[in-house]
C-alpha cells in the first residue's frame, strides 16, 4: 500500500504533519485566533453559534476550515477510490461520544490539534491538557484490551456517503449568500461575532483552500492524533506519532521565526490556567475519541471518505459545542464554567459506561 501511497510511508507522515503545522500558523497570521490556527472543536462550536444554535456572540461564525477539511478529504477519497459510503456502527452512541468530545475539549478549550498548536505557542497550559489527552486515550486502550467492539459498519447507499459533504456544501454557499455586514451580529440566515474569537478569521477563499489542502493530506496520510497515542501505548509503533511531532515542531519553529511564540501560563490567548480541569477535560475528551475510533479531525476526514458514523460523530460534537454554551460548561480566558465541572465527570461517566458495556469482557 504504501509503494502506491507516498503519503502513508513514515517520511509521509513526517511531510504531511509539518505542512499541517506550518498551515495552521499561516492561517493565524492571514487572521485566525492566536494559537488557534486550526481547532476542529473550536470551530464547530463557531459554526454552532452560527447558525444560531447557541447565543454566546462571541463565537458565531461558518468557519470554512471545516468545511474545507471535509471536501479536501472527499477530493483525496474519490481520487484514490476510498469514497465507500458506510455506517450503521452504533450511530447513537457515535452521536453522545461526539458531544461529550465537544463538551470536554471546551473545557480544556481546544481538541487535541489546538493543544500541540497552544504548546508550539509557549501555553504551558497545554502540557496538562496533552497530559490529559494520553491519559484518556489511554483509559481507552484498557477498554480494547477488554474487546471493546461497537460492532462493524456496512456499506451503505451512495446518498448516505455524499449527505454530509453536501451538508457543508450548504453551509458554504449559506456563507457566500449571507456575509457578514461590517459591524452587524446577523446576516440573513447566519450569526456573525464581532467582537472576540468568532470576529477573527482569515479570508473565506484562503481559509478554505488551505484546509482542502490539509484534508487532502490527511486522508491520504491517515494522520489522526488519537491514534498517534492509541498506536505509541498498544503496539508501541510511533508512525503516526512521528507525523504528530512534526507538526508540534513545525509550528513551533515557525511560531518562533514570525515572532509569535510567548512561553509562560499567564495571558495566554483564548486559554485559562486551571490546571486540574485542563486535565480532566482533555481526558474525557480523549477517552470519548478513542472509543469513537478517531480524533476530531480524523472523523472530519473519514465523513469525507462516505462513513456516515464519522459524520454522526462530527454532528454529535456540533451539538455537544451548542450545548457547551448553553448550558454554561464551556471556559474562557477567565476559567472553567459554571458547569464546566459537571458536564466533564458526567461525560466520563458515560463514557465508562459506553465503554463497559460495550466490552467483550464486561
């Protein structure tokens, strides 16, 4: 496979990890949130507030790096003759894992892309967060080694492969149909932020671009930071890892060339210092990925290949962002929220739950 693939040979991965990195420190500087050059949770939480879906203002905004991170592995997909429309994988199931993903990860404030981005950026917050991302996924490993199954996916009809691809058409062409007016909140159909994390973004046409490229990459490369730690902790196989460094130091170099890297805890941007909760909250989040059987970005990339679990996964971390604000469990620079400390030990409540009781050994 990997004579064929270039992509998925180790010196692939190395490539691939390093242009995912030096792209999301591109976007920044074209005007993404600082340290947030690609962050799959923040963003759909952005495209939750949106569409209106919650009503904190300061994130609401299409965000085109999902959307281009789904078509771009579409692209890469029907090129290589992987588009294989399947699903029927526990999709309930799939759909509470991608919220309680969401819901942990707003804690901690990032998924698992955005925590090796805040670290290449000096956020030392985001050593705990990293920390609590291994653990979960190590957490998860235990329940593989008990049999952990939620049973096979089938194939499907072409409709139920192309259906969320189409979704993110739409909300690119909702995004062209409704741009933001200077200074107003609405638009149309879409909520617009102006002020805070959802009023920064680069142009529409770049972001998407860039995120086509990575998602093209990605698909090809099978890049996956659940996966990078799933494989280093069960087979101790670092293939994937070494993709996941490259990208932490490509980020880094260029984070530190462009003047851009600020080492420390305090004042980081979009980050509290809360350290237990930045722990706990990537942990949950990380156990709710490995019993999904992907990272977030990963599951954006497998949507794009027609599996409709993924897709079921990526709508379950949409709602679960919504719900986030909502709800009051999401954090800010000011520290975790109201309920940001139920929402996490619920979550991996639940998760232990799922994760037994879907066990061989259980």
């Amino acid at each position: 496979m990997n004579g064929k693939n270039p992509f998925a040979t180790t010196g692939g991965i190395i490539v691939v990890g390093a242009i995912i990195g030096l792209a999301a420190i591109l976007l920044q500087k074209l005007g993404n949130p600082a340290n947030m050059g690609i962050c799959v949770a923040c963003f759909e939480r952005d495209i939750a507030g949106g569409l209106g879906l919650h009503r904190a203002g300061i994130v609401q905004y299409i965000r085109p790096e999902i959307i281009g991170l789904v078509l771009g592995s579409l692209v890469a997909a029907l090129m290589s003759g992987e588009f294989r429309p399947r699903g029927g994988s526990s999709p309930l199931i799939r759909f509470v894992l991608g919220m309680i993903a969401a819901m942990g990860a707003l804690v901690f404030l990032g998924c698992p892309w955005r925590a090796v981005l805040r670290l290449a950026g000096g956020d030392l917050n985001a050593v705990l967060g990293i920390a609590g991302l291994v653990a979960g996924v190590g957490a998860g490993t235990m329940f593989f080694k008990r049999g952990y199954s939620l049973g096979s996916s089938v194939k499907q009809s072409a409709a139920a492969g192309w259906l969320f691809p189409l979704i993110m058409v739409g909300l690119l062409a909702m995004l062209f149909a409704f741009p933001q007016v200077q200074g107003e909140g609405k638009s149309g159909l879409l909520f617009y932020s102006v002020k805070g994390p959802g009023s920064m973004h680069a142009p529409v046409l770049a972001s998407l671009g860039i995120a086509m490229l990575i998602g093209f990459l990605a698909q090809r490369s099978r890049f996956c930071t659940m996966g990078a730690i799933r494989d280093l902790i069960l087979f101790r196989y670092a293939h994937l890892f070494l993709g996941l460094l490259a990208m932490l130091v490509a980020a880094f170099v260029a984070n530190y060339f462009t003047g851009s890297f600020n080492l420390g805890f305090e004042k980081q941007p979009v980050a509290h210092t809360d350290g237990l909760w930045n722990f706990l909250g990537m942990m949950t989040a990380g156990l709710a990925f490995a019993l999904a059987g992907g990272c977030p970005g990963r599951q954006l990339f497998m949507a794009g290949e027609g599996d409709s679990d993924a897709a079921t996964f990526a709508l379950g971390m949409i709602a679960g962002a919504a719900m986030a604000h909502n709800f009051g469990t999401a954090s800010s620079g000011a520290g975790i929220g109201a309920y940001g400390i139920h929402a996490t030990l619920i979550g991996f409540a639940v998760c232990l739950f799922i994760g037994f009781t879907n066990s061989k050994k259980a």
